[in-house]
C-alpha cells in the first residue's frame, strides 16, 4: 500500500529526534531539513502537526528546537502517520460495488489497509533505532 510522502519524512523527522532523545538535546528544524533533504517549509507544517498530536514538543530561542514528548519506545509508526495523514479508507472503498466481486475485492483492499496499519502500530522508533545501530555495526570480511 502507498504511504505519502509526508508520512515519509515526518518518520524521518521522529527518528532523528529520537536518536537525541535520551541525550536530552534539542534540534533545530533547520539541522533536521538539511540532513535529511527535507523542504525546509514542508517540514515545518509536519512539525506543527507532530506538536500538535502530542508527539514532541518545542522550545523558542537561539537555543531552541524539537524533542519528543515521550519515550521512542512508546511512539509508533501509526501515531506519526496518523499525526500528518489522518486515518481514512482508501478511495478504493469509493468505487461502485454493485456486484459481488466488486464487494469482494473491496474487501480485500480493506483488509490490506488493515494490515498495513497493524505493521504501523508494531513498529516503534526504538526500534528502528536499534535497526540502524545493527545496520552500523555490522563488519563485513572477505
């Protein structure tokens, strides 16, 4: 299934905050946007949406940035996607069903948007710290 684009880098945003959570530090919307080649001002509408479901939090000032507002363990992928893209059925649920294999196939678009947001709510951004972490530690030998 298809994620947009903001979902893509309102997850990267919460990652990299994530990686400094633990070290308390904040970090500038600028710092964030050039690491990652996010467009400065649509990373700003993410941030705003990501405050205002509760996700991190904001500090003014020369000094100031972002922080998550809890635990990377406690903030899945779905409360982020969920944050920026509110929750809706696909435009597949909008297509005429008059016939029983449209129902049918209507069905099973849904239960793949189901899945999919059940794999969002498993997968935390502890978790995918800890991917990355693995991902650099790993030797390669010839």
């Amino acid at each position: 299934m298809h994620l947009p684009v903001k979902a893509h880098y309102a997850a990267l945003a919460m990652l990299a905050l994530a990686s400094e959570h633990h070290a308390g530090r904040l970090m500038p919307a600028r710092q964030i946007a050039d690491h990652h080649k996010i467009p400065s001002q649509f990373l700003g509408q993410i941030l705003q949406q990501l405050r205002a479901a509760g996700l991190i939090t904001s500090t003014r000032g020369a000094n100031g940035g972002f922080q998550l507002s809890r635990l990377p363990e406690t903030i899945s992928l779905a409360d982020i996607v969920d944050s920026v893209c509110p929750p809706s059925r696909s435009g597949c649920s909008e297509l005429s069903t008059h016939s029983e294999l449209g129902e049918v196939l209507t069905g099973v678009w849904h239960d793949l948007e189901d899945a999919q947001r059940e794999r969002l709510s498993q997968v935390t951004l502890a978790e995918l710290l800890g991917r990355c972490k693995s991902a650099d530690n790993t030797m390669f030998y010839i």
